[in-house]
C-alpha cells in the first residue's frame, strides 16, 4: 500500500483504492493507493512494498492501461 497526500494524487490522476506502479531503486511493484489529507505534500508512506527503503526516493505512477505493452513482433 503506499499513502500519500490528496494534491499528490491528484497531480498523478489517482483515486483511492486505485493500483499504481511503485518504482523504487532496485525493482517495481503494484500498490494500493490510499489518499490521506494528514500526509504532507510531497512525502509518501509504503507498506508491504519489497525492496524500498525509508531514506530512498520512489516513484508512483498510474498504470498506461490504454497501449499495449509488447512490441510488435513480424507474427503481427
């Protein structure tokens, strides 16, 4: 799960309840997010979330649900 405040959800078009991608320095993972208005702008807190520490930096994005993910291949 990772927390974070309403203007930072906001910004990445997040609701609560909703995945998005965790990207931390060693790997990636999907979260729930959950929307607190008691957690400062800017600040972020992870729960069950492998391989981010407290003093890293990581990224939350939403998921691209609307490409496909693989390459075009010659099989089409």
């Amino acid at each position: 799960m990772v927390v974070m405040s309403p203007a930072d959800a906001r910004s990445r078009i997040l609701t609560n309840g909703e995945l998005a991608w965790v990207y931390g320095p060693k790997r990636h993972e999907l979260a729930e997010v959950r929307i607190d208005p008691d957690t400062r702008e800017g600040d972020v807190l992870l729960r069950d979330i492998v391989g981010a520490r407290p003093s890293e930096i990581v990224r939350v994005v939403k998921p691209d649900l609307d490409t496909r993910g693989r390459r075009p291949t010659a099989l089409g």
